[in-house]
C-alpha cells in the first residue's frame, strides 16, 4: 500500500479553538467510516464499501 502524505495548510483567520474542532470532526468522521465498514457482515462486504463511498461523497457535497 503507498503511503500519501497528508499536508496540512492552516488558514490564516482560524482560531486554534477552531482548529481543534475541524480536526475532532475530521476525527469523527474516519471513526464512524471505519465502524460502519466493521459492521458490514461478511457475507455482503460490498455494503461496506457502497456506504463507505455514500458518506464521503455526501461529506464532500455539505461541508466543502
């Protein structure tokens, strides 16, 4: 698996308050991707990949 680099480029008017919570949301977020992958059943595990692509692309549209 390659490895991505994740760059981080803070904006100049975001408060570290605010910083914090972007990133606890950012959290938040990959928390209850990976929980709903885990909950697929093995019989069907495209689920999980179908939801997986759901929630990101819905993520994408109403917080960009």
């Amino acid at each position: 698996m390659d490895s991505t680099p994740v760059t981080y480029a803070p904006r100049p008017d975001t408060t570290p308050d605010q910083a914090r919570d972007i990133r606890g949301r950012a959290w938040t977020f990959v928390f209850e991707c990976h929980a709903k992958k885990e909950a697929a059943p093995e019989s069907r595990p495209e689920d999980a990949k179908e939801r997986s692509w759901n929630a990101s692309s819905a993520t994408e549209k109403y917080t960009g």
